[in-house]
C-alpha cells in the first residue's frame, strides 16, 4: 500500500467537490431554490471543499459584479441548506449527504491585496535588483583551483 505523504485534499475530494460544485451551479442557474434574495443577485460558485471522510462540504461563494452583498448570499444559502442538500444528494450520490457549510469566497480579495503588494515601489525595487550574496557566502574561485 502506498502511503500518501502530501497534505492536500485526495482524488476523490476533488472529483466529489467538482461534483458538487456543478450541482449547485446548476441549482441556482435554474432558479430552484425559491427565495427573494435570489431574485436579486446573481451568485457563484468558487470552489466546494470536501472533508476527508466526505462528510461535510464547504461552498465557496461570490456575488457577480457587484449584484449583491455577499454575507447576505451566504445567509440566502444557509436559510435553505436542508432543501440544496436534498437536491444535491440526488445528483451526486454518495453513502451520506455532505453537510454544505456556505463561506465567502475571499479568492479575488487576496488576489487583489496581492497586486497591491506588487506595485509598491519597495517591493518593485526589491525585484528589480539583481541576487546578490553577501561576500562571505561567495566562495573564491582562486581557492578551488
């Protein structure tokens, strides 16, 4: 048996989080979870991560171009967990259905706060400089010979 030595999520996590990922795509594209909140974003799904054991499932959500608050689209969600969990387990059949935990997607944050830290002009010069090591880590090549 070959153990696997990486800690990130295994094959079968990532199949069944794509899995249910698309499900619910295809839940809130549809419209058919019923709810006013709905009605006035337009939400994303980021990414679903799955436990280990598959047990519990985190969503990863987003409102698209500023449709909607984003905490308010979580709360929309996890007011209806027990009907999305309903109508993803008969898509996506598992021996249990995951319990679906709504968190905001903070993906594009961080990449935004990313560029930021790339355009300050200390940073810049940093990257710009040359690798340079400190003389007593540069070996004499007269020496070696």
């Amino acid at each position: 048996m070959v153990k696997q030595t990486s800690k990130g999520p295994g094959q079968r996590q990532l199949r069944v989080g794509e899995m249910i990922r698309r499900r619910l795509s295809e839940i809130l594209s549809r419209g058919e979870i019923h709810d006013p909140a709905f009605d006035a974003m337009s939400i994303t799904i980021g990414e679903v991560a799955v436990s280990s054991d598959l047990k519990i499932a985190t969503v990863y959500v987003m409102t698209l171009l500023g449709s909607g608050n984003v905490d308010q689209a979580v709360e929309a969600l996890s007011r209806h967990k027990g009907i999305i969990r309903k109508k993803v387990s008969e898509e996506v059949i598992l021996r249990h259905a995951p319990d679906l935990r709504f968190r905001r997607d903070e993906t594009f944050d961080r990449l935004d706060e990313t560029r930021r830290m790339f355009a300050d002009p200390v940073v810049m010069r940093d990257l710009a400089a040359p690798d340079t090591l400190p003389e007593d880590e540069v070996g004499n090549p007269e020496s070696d010979a």
